[in-house]
C-alpha cells in the first residue's frame, strides 16, 4: 500500500495570528490521526515557478488515511480558524512504490 502526503506551500501569510491558531489545532489532529510531519518550514532553494516560502510535507500511512484525516472534524476546525489568513497551495498525494 502506498503512503500518502499533504504538501502546503504558503504564498503569503496574511495574518501570523491565524496561521498560529491554525497551528495550534492542525498538529494534534494530523497526529493523532497518524500523520507525520516531515518538513515544517521556510524553503532554502527554489527554481523555476519555485518561490521560497513556508513548506509543510506530511507524511501518512497510505492515501486514504490522508483523505480521511483531512475530512476529519478535527482537522476541519483547524481549516476554520485558519479562514483566510493565508493563500496556500494544498495537495494530498499518493507515494508510489520505489524498487
């Protein structure tokens, strides 16, 4: 089974104060529903379209296990308090095999 992974890259923050209420109710929730935070934080190198912004790679156990907990109440709340504090670019992706 593959795992799954949200990738958030914010192109802006527009209030430090949401982003940090956010914060404070996204990580439980992802935690708790098994997610593993691999990268939080400012990016060292971009190219291309890249831009050096904030950058949050979670890793799950699989890709529904994503899905799952990003419809979760929990997570949804945190999605709430984060409104529109931010303009990010969120994806959830499937891992694939390597080997």
């Amino acid at each position: 089974m593959n795992k799954g992974y949200w990738i958030s890259c914010y192109r802006e923050i527009y209030d430090a104060d949401k982003l940090s209420a956010y914060a404070a109710l996204a990580k439980p929730a992802i935690e708790s529903q098994g997610g593993r935070f691999l990268v939080r934080g400012q990016a060292a190198y971009a190219s291309g379209s890249g831009l050096i912004e904030r950058t949050v790679l979670v890793e799950w156990p699989s890709l529904e296990k994503a899905q799952v907990a990003y419809k979760s109440g929990d997570y949804q709340k945190a999605l709430v308090a984060l409104s529109d504090g931010v303009d990010r670019d969120f994806r959830i992706v499937e891992g694939a095999e390597v080997g």
